[in-house]
C-alpha cells in the first residue's frame, strides 16, 4: 500500500474539520490564526541513512532534511524537538557527544533551539524530529496554475552519487569520493529564501524523494500535467564528469532523491524577480519545464527532444 492510501483509507476522515492539517496533503500543519507551522519527519535506521559509522553527519541530515520541509513552505524554522531509539551500542558516550556537538553547530547555522524531546531504549535506531516555525502564510502544495514555470534551486544527483559511493557501487578518487559523501550527508538548505518565497511561487516542495516523485506529489490533486526538459534539469560539474566518465544516465541520479533542494511552480511573469532574487542572494535557480493542462500527459523529454520514459521515478513508502 502506498503512503497516500494508507493515509486515504485510515487517517484522513480523522483530520475532518481541522483545516489545519491540510488534509493531510502537505508536508506541514498550519494554524494561520496562530501563526503556527510544525513539520513532523521519522528517520530509520537503513531506510533514511545507510550506516550510523558517522553519528555526527548523520544527525545533521536528519535536522536537515526535517527543517527542510519549513523551508520550502516560506516559513523560517524557529525550535526542534527530537526523539531518539537506540541501545548501548548505537548511544554511547562517544557517540551521544559528537551528536550533542553537531546538533550545536546546525542551531548556531540555523539560528534554531532544541526545545523537547524523547529517548527510548530499543534495538532499532531511530530518530523522530518535530519542527516548529511562525507565519502568516505558507506556500501550499496543490496550487499550480496552467503555464506555469517549474523551478529547482540548487543541482540535483549529488546526494544519490554520495549513496553510491558509500554503498561502494561507485569508486572514484579520493577527492571525489569525498566530495559526494559530504553532499548526501550535508545537504544545503537555502534558508535565507524561506520567505522570499511567499512573494512569487504558487505552490512549492522539497526534493526529498527524486524530482519526478515530489512533483507528481506537488499537483497529486490537481488536474494538471507537466513538462520536463531533462538538459535544463542542473547537475554539478563534479556529476556531469561522473556521468561521462562511468556512461552512466543522469535521469537515474536526478531521479532517487535526499537532494532537499527547492521544487517551485510560478507564473511567466514573475521570471524576472525570481532571477534577480535568486542572484541577490547568490544561489543557483533553474527553470526545468511547465505545468501543462491535464489533456496532455506528463512529458520529460531528453536533451534531444525525445520523449522519454523511467520505470523508477524515485523513492517510494509502501506498507
């Protein structure tokens, strides 16, 4: 059963009359009367990071990528409560102080506060992270409009090579090696955007899952289509030499996700403010296709203008 219809059939009538939770279709519950954005996210262990060698990477992913889900939501985040699983094996001394000490550095990075929590002794390691942010509004998902451009900040793949590598799927040299292992563990957030957003994009997420998964996800109850030009879809240099060098396919690493990158839709006619926003603050945007009308099938089309088509659009949470 795929997330959604779990949520469909045994939850949803649950949120009934509480327009807060977004009926149960966003990755946020929002009180605007309050002002109030929380994000709820659960990481486990070999299903959201590979090993647990390295306690203080992996605990800055997981803030990350929980943080993340505000940001995309043009909310700035403000506290964190964290929750934690282990046994004495994963919660030694050593490494409880170097998850303390990281968890320090990203508050400092972020300008958030640990606020609460929890810890369970258990075999199976775990982390639940709640995030709380404040604001007037919020991006909502399910809010494309026709003709719309499909923006993506940042570049995409990296993350995934990063995976490979641990995996040892994927050699390269010591430099490289490195460099990608750093992008899945330390993705970047772009939280001076946060909101800026609010003033140009219709309807937005983070890239948690692959491209092609979060924007089916993006317009999952609309009835919309889009058009995605793969040539136009960025990838560092770093990958693009990858690519080149093992003749491997681009869609395959744009395509699996833990990018957290911002996925945006906005009219024609804010393209010049989103450029000399996205300048101002030195961050890199793209515009990667359009939201079309549900008469025409999603598209992505290659660098030579065929159409094309993946079995694996990206990461998927089936019960």
């Amino acid at each position: 059963m795929h997330e959604f219809d779990l949520i469909k059939k045994y939850f949803s009538k649950l949120s009934l009359g509480n327009k807060n939770s977004l009926n149960l279709n966003d990755d946020v519950f929002f009180d605007k009367k309050k002002k109030l954005v929380i994000s709820v996210d659960t990481y486990v262990y070999k299903s959201h990071f590979f090993d647990f060698k390295k306690p203080n990477l992996v605990i800055k992913k997981i803030l990350r990528s929980s943080i993340s889900d505000l940001i995309c939501k043009g909310v700035k985040p403000k506290y964190y409560f964290i929750s934690g699983s282990g046994n004495k094996k994963t919660f030694t001394k050593s490494n409880l102080n170097k998850i303390s000490f990281s968890l320090k550095q990203e508050q400092k990075k972020f300008g958030i506060y640990l606020s609460g929590g929890d810890t369970v002794f258990s075999n199976k390691l775990s982390f639940t992270i709640i995030s709380v942010g404040f604001s007037k509004n919020i991006i909502f998902r399910n809010n494309a409009k026709i003709n719309d451009d499909i923006y993506v900040s940042g570049n995409l793949g990296d993350s995934y090579a990063g995976l490979k590598i641990l995996k040892k799927d994927i050699s390269l040299n010591k430099y490289s090696n490195k460099y990608f292992v750093m992008k899945y563990y330390l993705p970047e957030l772009h939280i001076d955007l946060a909101k800026k957003l609010l003033s140009f994009a219709n309807t937005s997420i983070d890239i948690s899952d692959g491209l092609f998964t979060d924007l089916d996800k993006l317009i999952n109850r609309q009835k919309l289509s889009y058009k995605i030009n793969l040539g136009d879809v960025p990838i560092s240099k770093k990958l693009k030499a990858m690519i080149l060098q093992k003749k491997l396919k681009k869609i395959e690493f744009i395509s699996r996700g833990d990018d957290y990158q911002i996925l945006f839709t906005a009219s024609q006619e804010k393209a010049r403010i989103i450029q000399r926003t996205f300048k101002s603050l030195g961050i890199k945007i793209s515009k990667i296709g359009k939201i079309c009308s549900i008469n025409q099938k999603s598209q992505i089309i290659d660098e030579k203008g065929n159409k094309i088509t993946i079995k694996n659009k990206g990461y998927l949470h089936k019960f």
